[in-house]
C-alpha cells in the first residue's frame, strides 16, 4: 500500500531503469480522478493492446473510446521497448476484480483465482499495456518483455514490493485473457532476478548486489549493537511513519529503535508479544531495508 507516483517522480524511475520514455500530449495531468479515487496503490497490472501499430495504439489508449474514456492505463510499451506514457492518475484499465487478489498482492503471497468481480482495480494498480494482437501468434520481441520486466521492476524497487506486487489482467479479472503470449510467472521471475540485483540490470562483471539487507536473525538486535544496517532500517520506519526518534535513526540499537520497529509490528497487524519491537524475519522482509 503506497502513495501514487508523481508524473516527475514516474519519468525519473523509469529513464533511471534504463528505459526509452515518451511523455504523450498533456500526460502528467490526464486522468480519470474525478471519477473516484486513485490510490494508494498496491501493484501493476500488465496488459495487451489488441492492436498493432505504435502510433494507433498510443493514441487509443490516450484518448480511449466511445463508452471507455482514456486514459486507457499509465504507460503503453510497444515493440521496440520503448515506453509512452499516456495517463498520471485513475485510469480506466483494471475495472472490476477479486478482493481475493488484491489481498495476495498486498501481502505479496500466491495468488488465489480470480472468481468474484468485487474491487476497483482502477484505484490500486498502476496499468500498463503492451502492444501486441493477443492472439497467441503475434510475437513478443525480447526487447518489448525487457521493458516489461525493467518497468515493473522499478516501481517495485520504489515502493518496496517485491515481484509478487505485478500481476497480469487474467489474474484479477475473470474472463480476462492478458497478457497473452507469455506466462506471468515468468515474468515475476525475471522481475525478481532485476530486483536482485543492480536498477540498469548489469552487475559489471561481479556478482549483483542484493536489493535489500538479509534477516540478520532476531538475537543480532541487542544493546550495543552498532551497525550502518541500524540506520538503514531507522530511515525506514521513518519512512514508513512509524519513526520515534528526537534526533534521527544512527547506527546503535536504542530504545528509540525498538519503539519505532514496535509501531512497524503494529502497522503489520502484530499485537502483544508480537509487537515487542524486536525484528523477526516476516516483519523485517516486509520492511525492505535497503542493502548498504
């Protein structure tokens, strides 16, 4: 759960992903917010066009259609991996899906099937669709698929979620076929691979550098303990709101420390000993402390 993207701040993590960016006409203020909410935001939802044609396609996912008014989703990928970005805001992409589904992506857990029509997907995903007819024949360039794989991934990497935060429009809406020509699994797996490792994907010869800080176990978390991994995690409760500090997380365990990860825990759902300001492994991946 996460405040949207700002358009500046969407333009910025994608180029820096290594990605080819187009902003379309009036882009960063299209949208379709006056017709309900538009966050927080959850995921991203993959699609395909059931076009061809870069230029036809962008068009109508910006300007939509006759009882569909665009825009259509966020950004349009064609086949030479570049992306275009047609909408900042609620979006007519995701209709109705299964609160099911929305609850495994929010707890980044295996999805359940989508039978029920029951939630407004427009409000929590960011949508993005590729171009390609969708009908099983129509080819997926390596190129198109590595932008995929490069867009989800940095909007994962901003709001810290994982790859179980991309889900595919087959996978929320029943009767829904998209993405066609792929599998979703796959694709969380390269997804996952990105995250591993460096933002441009390249690992310069060495092994890549993992994205966030191990589990160091919870007896690692005790008086005395000095650790530019304490910091780390201090900024992220800031973060995350749950911050209790007078002067700024620093690098030895404190007090401050525990009552901050105490009101993580809480944020959680954690309650009683649960929430005794001591990491543990679940509450400490969901935290996503960047690696240092």
């Amino acid at each position: 759960m996460a405040t949207p993207l700002s358009a500046s701040r969407m333009v910025q993590i994608l180029r820096a992903e290594g990605l080819t960016v187009h902003e379309i006409r009036n882009w960063r203020t299209h949208n379709r917010n006056a017709k309900g909410p538009w966050g927080p935001v959850n995921g991203v939802m993959i699609h395909h066009t059931v076009t061809s044609g870069t230029t036809a396609s962008v068009n109508l996912c910006y300007d939509g259609y006759s009882g569909l008014p665009g825009p259509l989703c966020h950004g349009v990928i064609d086949k030479q991996g570049h992306v275009h970005l047609v909408g900042n805001g609620r979006a007519n992409h995701a209709g109705l899906g299964d609160s099911d589904v929305l609850r495994a992506v929010v707890n980044e857990t295996a999805l359940p099937p989508d039978n029920e029509a029951d939630t407004d997907g427009n409000r929590h995903f960011y949508g993005f669709e590729c171009i390609n007819l969708g009908d099983g024949k129509d080819p997926w360039p390596e190129v198109q698929k590595e932008a995929i794989e490069k867009v989800a991934a940095a909007i994962c990497r901003h709001h810290g979620w994982n790859e179980r935060s991309v889900i595919g429009h087959l996978e929320w809406q029943p009767g829904k076929i998209d993405p066609r020509g792929f599998t979703m699994a796959s694709m969380r797996t390269r997804i996952g691979a990105r995250l591993r490792g460096r933002p441009d994907g390249g690992s310069g010869g060495q092994a890549p550098k993992p994205a966030y800080e191990p589990f160091p176990g919870s007896g690692w978390f005790r008086e005395g303990r000095r650790s530019p991994v304490i910091t780390a995690m201090g900024r992220r409760l800031v973060a995350e709101g749950c911050g209790r500090y007078r002067e700024g997380p620093g690098p030895e365990w404190t007090e401050a420390d525990r009552t901050s990860y105490a009101a993580w825990q809480r944020k959680l759902g954690y309650t009683g000993r649960d929430a005794d300001g001591i990491p543990g492994r679940t509450s400490w991946d969901r935290l996503r402390v960047p690696a240092s």
